[in-house]
C-alpha cells in the first residue's frame, strides 16, 4: 500500500468495495485516502524509482484514486436509500475534512461533477432534513475549490434558494450560515447573474429573517446575521436589482429591523451592528440612485433617516458611556455619509434633528470618552458636514482644514480662540474653524461652554487680533458670524446676570462693521443676537442700512431671504416684527428714521415702497407695532414723504403710504395718536390725491384705500382724537360731490342695480362711499356737537338742500336698499339706522316734529317692511330696528288716521312671528334668532299709544301658551324676554302665563350664570387682521367688521349671538322680573 505499484494494484479491487459507503469510512477514517494522497504528491521525494517509468506512472496515477472514489461515490448518492445516502454524504465530508485532504483532492472531485450530484440530492430532498444539513455542509467544502465549483454554483444556485427560505424558519438551523455563504459566494464571483425573480425572492427572504429575529421568533447566530447583511447589500448594489419597484417596502423594512435586532446586543458582537449600519448607509445611496421614480427614492431616503433619527439617534445618545469606540465610529460614519448628500431635502432634516438633540455637546462628549486621533478627525469632520448643510455647501471648509490642528476639549478651544494669530497661519485657521463651530452651536441653543469664558475669549480674540481684523481682508461671512457670536453672549449676558465685558472690544466690533461689507440677512442669526444688536444706539445707522437691504430683497423675491437652503434661524418678517413690537430696542426708531432719510435724501422710489411695505407686513403679523412706530414718529416720517421730497407724489407710493396709513391707524391705540398732528397733514395730500373728478366706475384701487383711511380717522374722532383731520375729510367740496355723483350713477341703475356688486367699478365705489357716509354720521357729533340739524336728511326731495357735508339723505338710502345688492343693502341699512338714531335723539332733546308727508314716511317704512325677513340677518335686524324708531314716533296717528291699523305689512309681520314662535317644532336658537328684527316691530306696536286692535287677537291666550311652553333655558334670546316684558307692561300675560314663564327664566338664568366664565373670556372684540392678499378687499372687510361690531356689539360679523348677549339677556331678564314685581305691588 505503499508503493505505486500497490496502488494500482488496488484501483480495480476498490471499484468493487466501493459499493459499501461503511466499508470506506472506515477507510477513511484510518487516513487511508490521506495516505494515498499524500505519497501521490511525494513519491519522487521520498523514493527512489525504479526507472524514469515507473516514476511517471506514479505521477499518472496519484489522481486516479480520487477520480475512482468520486465514480464510487455517485451511485449511493442518488440511492433511493435515504440511509445510504446520508451515509455516502457523511462519508464524502470525511473524505474532503481529514487531515490529510488537500484542494487538489476537492479540485478533482468538483471535476467529476460529484457537486452536481449533491445539489440533485438536495434539491429531490425536498428541504428535509438530515439530508439537507448534509448536503450542505458538503457543498460547503467543495466551494473551496472555488473556480472549478463556480459553475456547479450556478447551476445549483435556484435550488440553493429554496434552502435558504427554509433553513430561514427554523431557528439557530445548523446549515443556516453556509447556505447564506453560499449565496454571498454566488453573488460575490457572478455578479449581474441572477435573475430579477431571484433578486425579489431573496430580498422578500432574507427580509423576513431580520423581521423574524427583530420580533425573537426564529434567532439567527452573528455570523448568519452579518452574512445576510452583506448579501442584502450585494443585492443592492447590482444593476439588475434597479427598478424593481415592489423591493421598496423589503429595503426599508429590512434596513429597520438589521438596525432593531443590534441595539441590545451591541456589546456582545459588534460586528452585527456595524454591518446593519453597513446595509443602513448602503440603503440610502441605493435610494439616492435612479433605481424607482423620484417618489419611490424619496420614500425610500425618507425612511432611512427616519430609522436614523427615531431608533439610532436615541439609542447611541443613551448608550455612549458602554459602548465600544469601533461602534461609535460607525455609528458617526453612517449619520456622515448621509449627511454628505446635502443637496437632499432629507439630509437637512437629519441635520435639524441632530442640532435639535444638542449634537455639539454630544459630540465633544465623544472625544471626551474616546481621546483618540481617530475619533477627533471623525467628529471634526462630520461637525464640517454638518455646517455644510445648515449654513450651505461649503461653509464648513474651516472646520475641515483645522480638523488635524484643532483640540478636543472645548476649554482648549476658547483658548486657542484668545490668542494671537499674526503670520501663524495654523492658528488662525484654527481660530476660524473655533468661531464657526461656537457660532454654529449656540445659534441653535448649545453652549459647549460656560458663557463668562466664552465672552472673555471673544473679548480677548477682538483685542489681541483688532489690527488683522481691521486691516486684513476679513471674510464679511466670518465677520457676520463675529458679530452676532458677540451679540449673543452679550446678550446672555443681560438678560441672566451681569458678566464682565470689554468696552474696548466692543468699540473694536462696531469698528469692524462700519469699516467691513457686512449682510445682516446672509446668515443665521440668534434672536437673542438680534435683539441686542437692535439696543445698540451706535449702529443704528448701520442697522438702517441693513433693514434696507433686507426690505429690497424680500420686495424683490416676495418672500424672507433663504440663506443657502436653509429657512429657519433668519432674519425673517416675524424676527423684525416681534422686534419693533416689543418697543424696548430701537427697531420702531430704525424704521422711521429710514423712511424719514428716503424721503429726505431723494431715495429711489423702489427703496421707499419697499420699506413702506415691509412696516405694512410688520403690523400685519404684530399688531403692536402699530402703536410703537407712531410713538417713535411714524406720523411725522409720513409727513416728511408726502411734504418735504422731491419725488413725485406717483399712484405707487400714494398706494403704498394709504395702505401703510390704514394698517396703522386700524390698530394703534386712540390715546397714542392724541398729541400727533401730521396726521392732519397727511389727510389733506391724501384727499389731495384722491381722483374724484373720475367717473364713478373707474376709482382705481388707489383712490378706494384713500377712502378707507379717511373711514378709520373720522371712527378715531369718536375717540376724541384726529378732529381736525376728521373736520377737513367732512367739508371737503370736492368729497362731498364725488360722494353725490356717485349716489346720483346708481340711482340711474335703477332695478339694475342688484347686478352692480363689490365686483363691478360702480357698485366698489358705491360700498366704499356708503362706509364713508356710515363713519360720517358717526364722526358728526363728537366733532361737531350741536351742529348738525338730523331733520336736513329727512326732507322731501323736493325741498332738498345740498349738504355741505359728507351725507347722504334718507330717502337715497332707502332707494339703494331697496335696488342695490347684499353688501349694498348692508352698508346702507347701517347708515339708515345710525341717521335714524341720531334724528330720534334729537327730537327727544329738543321735541320737535318732522315735516314730511305720510306718504313719504309710508314709502320709506314700506322699503323696511320688505326688508325685515331678509336672508341676511344684519340687514334684517337693522330694518327692524329702524321701524321700530319710526313706529315710535307716532306721526301716522297724529292726524286721527288709522293707518298703522289697516296696515297688512305691519300686521303680516306680527302674525308670522307669532304663527312661527307658537310652532313646536321651530323653536330652535337659530330660528328664534331669525326673528328677532319682527320681535322689535311687534314691540314698537305694543308700545304705540293706539295699540292696533288685530294685536290682542294675534298674541291671544293660546298663543302665547304655545310660544311659552316652546322656550327653554338654552333657546330664548334678549328679544324674546324684552317682547314678554312690554306683553306684561301690555296686560297680555296671564297669570298662569307669568308663572310658567317666570320659572323658565330662572332656569335661563342658572344656566346662563353657569357659562359666565366662558363668556367673560370672549367679552372683548379681538382686533381684526388682514387675511386677504388684496388690500382693497382687506379693507372693505374691516370697514364692515367695524361697522357691525359698532352698531350691533351683541351681533358679530353674521349676525350671529356672541358671548355679550348672554350678560344683556341677564340684564332683560333683571327688568322683566322687575316689571313683575312692580305689576304684583299695585
């Protein structure tokens, strides 16, 4: 057996015995085969041949042993015999795993396609085991002949995936990871072989193992985990897995659930949770490629993030002290990679996030654990990525050419930072690096360290650096970012306790900007930083200059600057206006002083508009601000650009000065505008401006914005404030006849005047002049006491006289209530009923009667009647209101006629109240509601010295029992408690009536007085801001907000109830009972 010559002896004998797998293991076992192979391959070194042909016959044969074993060995392995089988697969693992077997015995057997035959094996095994654990264990030493069984790989490759789904099933499967390093073997030395199918197939599996593992319901042993974690990523490297739409949903899973399954076993092998972060990294790219459309990537990089910041970011802030530094690291490199790609919207958000979780802090904390060269140059370098994408592409070049030279402790740093850099290059790009780091860091809240320190090195940097800094060419980038690092902790500084800073060095810092280009709105800037710089009274000229770049900028765009990608942490709109608001900095004195030098220093007409409108939006977002720009002069500043200016008053800024003037005077307290008297001036250029000499359906946008300032001073002359101004818009002649010309156009429409709306010329203009006569008759008697004669707007049109004031006559208004539209209809039933007011007030006081025809006062009260159902509940109310008063003067009974007794209308009206009150199934709130302008005609009637007869019959015992028992605690209204009352003043009510009724409203009033506080919390109107983008509609919509908060205080801008009608119901209840006890008494 030692011989060649034995051996060939052998070869026909073996063929023979090999029919018996146990004969050979034995064999085997013994090292037989390995002794063989071995003198095969030493025989010409250890014995001495015969002759050169024996030599070679040793040679020839040495490898016929083996290809003899691999021919024994293919019949029992196909046996239908499950025993032999497995005793021929046990046997050929022997055979390759002994001592002595060598890659070229496994070479040869792979030759002769013994690979073949097991993968057949496998695949008629139908995924049982033994067979399967034996098989594949056997092809596992067979793939060491790695080029020869590359083929026989492929082949067998499908049936290796129905292996892997399901040895993925069984949990801790002893052939789990070699037939995972099988695949990986595939997929590594075939690359773009598989198929799509088979690329779905395994994603789907292997996706289900990580899920299964996640969850504990089938375990995986580490290699496993991390062989399935480099397959994963292979699979998505390939091109062929591109496009595959349906493998979203297993990406994103799997890359969650590799990440999930490692959080708790990180100390125990950390291999797994750098490859889940592998697969983790390699996801995103893999959704950053043009693998899907842009929404399958997006979802696909959104998920990966998400997975970052809700699982990875919580967990390696938590867990730093036990981790190791390898982990750390990749847990670094991954948040780097994705942060590298910041031209993604997703890598913005990570960066937000992280900032968000005090990742300076974090980061330096790092270093503090791991002093390690390695991990400083990761910190730094990810921190300069992490710039890049909050302050844009290549803002944290600094931190990365410093990154070699700068310490990891942050004490070392703000020492650096104190020192001086003349010609040290190192040290002042270390220094620069330092002040875009602490720049960075606190603009979002971080302090890496106590804020005395930090000020003293920015104190000790500005003084030991003044001349470089003022001489050299300094970045205005790294000078803006100087500025507002100081102006934060200078700011701290006020606002904690008082820290020690250097006057000089703060001279040195506003040196610096006046003598350096510098952009306020180009970087980010702390509100703290913001505020202080705006109570600096040394720059405010520079701080002007400022507000004017940004104001061009944000005119220019329409929209606040974006710094480089980024729109948080700006100076924004909001950031200015809560400035100018908050009236303890010199924000609202900037402002006026800008527009005052604009006008004053002949500024482009662009450059005022565009001022004037950013103090438009100021006020729209902090109402404020409106009272603390006319303390700081806002008034004179208008004055200024309306008088003492070259420019030429153009349409634009007269637009642009009436808007700014309306905004204003809307908000600002009456008390603030007491003592300013350009606003008198302003008027008069406004209404100089004012086009009235147009037709009426062609008054610009201009002219109507001009209108409604003049509303708003002549609504502050009720406060005692603007009378002059208020004197001057009331008798300007040219006013007043645009004001008739208009009224005279639309008296022309006649009926066609319901078409002529707010969106047509002549029915805009006509809205507007009717809110000016509304806010007229409100201004007539605080400015004039005594001087108007009501009666003047009562006469026939026959004796007209033409008033020398804003007015319009009764009768006009009558006629455009009747014909106009809704909004016409609106407007002009306010004004009827505040002249109708103001008439009766004055016939009281003074008792005179008017002289006017019955069928003039019937006409008008016939318009009212029409009028008192109308579907809009304002307009219905103030009809009801205004026949009310005229009822209640009585002159259509004065010449002993009966016409308020044959009147249908008036009587209609009753009894549809009565008729609808006594309905059970009607008496709700809102339908109550809709009754209450025919409650006060009936009241009007109960009250009149000849009560109509058809009355009693109306409100008969019946009736009122019916209208009684529909009321409820939650339903009944002021109205209704005041008709009850002048019903019991009338003797109407029974006393069962009386004593139903006056349980009901104990009840009313607990429930009222339970919802007190609710009410009281809403008592107060809130000021009005504009929602809408066009300013001639934004100004109708207040003017009429105003006018029915005025006229109607318990009706909002529908007429519904608010929270001051529940305390006037508890005052009209308080009556009633009152009445009550007076009727008991007598």
């Amino acid at each position: 057996m030692h011989t060649s010559r034995t051996n060939t002896a052998l070869c026909p004998t073996l063929l023979w015995v090999f029919n018996c797998p146990a004969l050979l293991m034995v064999l085997t076992q013994r090292g037989f085969f390995a002794s063989a192979n071995a003198n095969d391959t030493s025989s010409m070194n250890f014995y001495e041949a015969d002759n050169f042909i024996q030599a070679a016959e040793v040679k020839r044969d040495g490898p016929r042993l083996n290809i003899s074993f691999a021919e024994a060995i293919k019949g029992p392995l196909l046996s239908s015999d499950s025993q032999v089988q497995l005793s021929t697969l046990d046997l050929l693992f022997h055979y390759m795993s002994c001592d002595g077997a060598s890659g070229k015995q496994i070479q040869v057997l792979v030759e002769e396609n013994v690979a073949d035959y097991v993968f057949e094996v496998l695949r008629l095994s139908e995924c049982k085991d033994p067979v399967v654990s034996s098989c594949i264990r056997v092809l596992d030493l067979l793939s060491t002949a790695e080029q020869a069984f590359k083929q026989r790989l492929a082949i067998g490759f499908g049936t290796l995936i129905s292996v892997v789904r399901y040895v993925s099933e069984v949990p801790f499967h002893p052939a789990q990871s070699q037939t995972l390093k099988l695949i990986w073997n595939y997929i590594s030395d075939c690359p773009g072989m598989l198929s799509t199918s088979q690329i779905e197939e395994l994603v789907l599996i292997l996706t289900r193992m990580l899920k299964m593992h996640t969850v504990a319901e089938v375990g995986m042993l580490p290699e496993a985990f991390i062989t399935v974690c480099s397959v994963f990523v292979a699979l998505l490297k390939y091109s062929s897995s591109h496009g595959t739409l349906n493998l979203v949903t297993s990406v994103q899973e799997a890359s969650k659930h590799a990440i999930l399954a490692c959080l708790d076993l990180s100390e125990k092998h950390p291999g797994q949770i750098l490859h889940s972060l592998y697969l983790l990294k390699e996801t995103y790219l893999y959704g950053n490629g043009e693998n899907f459309n842009e929404s399958g990537n997006i979802e696909l990089r959104s998920y990966v993030v998400e997975v970052c910041i809700k699982q990875l970011l919580p967990w390696i802030v938590t867990t730093i002290n036990e981790l190791e530094e390898e982990i750390v690291l990749g847990v670094l490199e991954t948040f780097h990679s994705l942060l590298l790609q910041d031209c993604d919207i997703q890598a913005m958000r990570l960066a937000k996030t992280l900032v968000s979780s005090s990742w300076f802090c974090f980061s330096f904390g790092c270093l503090g654990l791991y002093p390690t060269e390695k991990m400083k140059c990761r910190v730094y370098l990810m921190l300069s990525s992490l710039v890049d994408v909050l302050l844009g592409n290549g803002s944290g070049k600094p931190i990365r050419d410093a990154a070699l030279y700068l310490p990891a402790d942050p004490v070392d740093l703000l020492f650096l930072l104190g020192q001086k850099s003349s010609h040290n290059l190192e040290l002042s790009s270390c220094q620069s690096a330092i002040l875009l780091v602490l720049y960075t860091s606190s603009l979002y809240d971080e302090r890496l360290a106590d804020e005395k320190l930090v000020l003293a090195s920015l104190d000790q940097y500005l003084l030991v650096n003044s001349t470089d800094l003022q001489y050299g060419a300094a970045d205005s980038l790294a000078v803006m970012r100087l500025v507002n690092l100081y102006a934060l902790f200078r700011g701290l500084a006020k606002m904690n306790y008082q820290i020690p800073y250097s006057s000089k060095a703060e001279s040195i810092l506003f040196q610096l900007m006046t003598e350096n280009e510098w952009d306020l709105p180009s970087s980010g800037i702390h509100s703290v930083s913001l505020k202080w710089l705006f109570q600096q009274e040394k720059i405010s000229k520079l701080l002007s200059y400022q507000i004017l770049r940004f104001s061009r900028s944000t005119s220019s765009n329409g929209t606040d600057i974006i710094v480089q990608g980024r729109n948080d942490r700006i100076l924004s709109k909001e950031a200015i206006a809560k400035l100018v608001a908050a009236g303890d900095n010199y924000g609202a004195t900037i402002f006026v002083c800008l527009l005052t030098d604009l006008a004053k220093d002949n500024g482009q007409e662009h450059d005022i508009i565009s001022v004037v409108t950013l103090m438009e939006t100021i006020i729209t977002i902090f109402p404020a601000a409106s009272n603390q720009l006319c303390l700081c002069g806002i008034g004179k500043a208008i004055y200024t650009l309306c008088y003492d200016t070259s420019h030429t008053f153009s349409p634009q800024i007269v637009k642009a000065i009436s808007v700014l003037s309306f905004k204003i005077l809307r908000l600002v307290e009456p008390e603030i505008l007491s003592s300013d008297e350009n606003w008198l001036a302003v008027t008069m250029k406004l209404m100089e401006n004012l086009d009235t000499s147009e037709a009426a359906d062609r008054w610009n946008q201009g002219s109507l914005v001009v209108i409604g300032v003049l509303s708003l001073v002549l609504h502050h002359s009720t406060n005692e404030v603007l009378l002059e101004a208020s004197k001057a818009i009331l008798f300007n002649t040219s006013l007043v006849s645009a004001i008739n010309s208009i009224i005279d156009a639309a008296h022309l429409k006649g009926p066609a005047l319901v078409d002529h709306d707010e969106g047509t010329g002549i029915g805009e203009s006509l809205i507007y002049v009717l809110l000016l006569n509304y806010f007229s008759l409100r201004s007539l008697p605080a400015v004039l006491p005594e001087f108007v004669d009501w009666k003047n707007f009562f006469d026939l049109p026959n004796r007209m006289q033409p008033l020398s004031f804003i007015g319009i006559h009764c009768h006009d208004l009558c006629r455009l209530m009747h014909f106009g539209s809704s909004l016409v209809k609106l407007v002009a039933s306010y004004s009827l009923l505040q002249l109708l007011t103001r008439l009766s007030d004055q016939r009281d006081k003074n008792h005179f009667e008017l002289k006017c025809t019955v069928g003039y006062l019937m006409s008008v009260i016939g318009v009212l009647e029409g009028l008192i159902f109308y579907s809009d509940l304002r307009v219905a109310m103030n009809c009801g209101l205004c026949l009310s008063i005229i009822l209640g003067w009585e002159m259509l009974d004065m010449q002993k006629t009966t016409l308020i007794e044959k009147n249908s209308w008036c009587r209609l009206i009753v009894e549809e109240l009565a008729m609808s009150l006594a309905a059970p199934c009607l008496a709700t709130k809102s339908f109550i509601n809709h009754h209450k302008p025919a409650i006060h005609v009936a009241v009007a009637l109960l009250r009149l010295q000849k009560v109509p007869g058809w009355m009693r019959s109306v409100f008969n015992d019946t009736c009122i029992s019916c209208i009684i028992e529909n009321l409820s605690a939650t339903n009944v209204n002021t109205e209704m408690v005041f008709l009850f009352r002048e019903l019991l003043n009338s003797e109407y009510l029974k006393t069962a009536h009386i004593a139903n009724l006056n349980q009901m409203l104990q009840a009313c009033r607990q429930y009222l007085y339970a919802d007190i506080t609710q009410d009281d919390q809403s008592d107060e109107h809130v000021k009005k801001t504009g929602t809408t983008s066009n300013d001639v509609e934004e100004v109708c919509e207040f003017l009429i907000y105003l006018m029915s908060s005025e006229s109607s205080p318990d009706m909002d801008s529908r007429g519904s109830h608010i929270a001051i009608g529940n305390k006037q119901l508890l005052e009209e209840i308080e009556l009633f009972c009152r009445t009550l006890t007076v009727e008991d008494d007598s």
